[in-house]
C-alpha cells in the first residue's frame, strides 16, 4: 500500500468512526426528555426556555420551572419535574 492509499484509508476510517459517533448520540438522545423543574442551580443542560441564559449550568436557583434537564423518558413525573413547557416560554 502506498503512502495516498494509507491517507486515503485512515481517512475513511476516521470518517466512519464520525459516524458512528453521531449515530450513537441521537440514539441516546431519543431515549431521554426534556424535564423542567428539577434542575438544581447550575446544573441545567440547556439554555433558559424564558431566554434569560443561553447556557448549561446558568441556573440561578434550584427547581426553576423555566430550567431542564435530560432524564429517561417516563421519570420527569417521578422526579418531581414537568415534561410540558411553562407559560411565556420561548419555542425553538
């Protein structure tokens, strides 16, 4: 194999590898929700739905309506939390 062959395929793999990355993210994103109210300060995941911060870990407060965080489908509920986004939110 000649050094363009080698490039080529290590490229490729690297590609690949990508991939599979990618593919392995969106599938553990599908398993989980968006769960408001839980969040302790400075441990949110996301930016503010109200638009106040645009940022994880910006929470001012423990358990603000307004701030998520990812959990299993089917625990928001359990764990004190809301899968339904609060009044004045700002929709993405």
């Amino acid at each position: 194999m000649n050094k363009r062959q080698a490039m080529i395929a290590a490229a490729l793999t690297t590609l690949c590898a990508s991939a599979m990355t990618i593919v392995q993210a969106a599938d553990a994103n599908a398993s989980k929700e968006k769960c408001f109210g839980i969040a302790k300060a400075g441990q949110n995941d996301c930016a503010s739905v109200m638009g106040t911060h645009s940022c994880a870990g910006q929470a001012k407060k423990d358990m603000d309506a307004t701030e998520w965080k990812y959990v299993a489908k089917g625990t928001c509920e359990k764990a004190g939390g809301s899968t339904a986004m609060p009044k004045g939110a700002k929709a993405k």
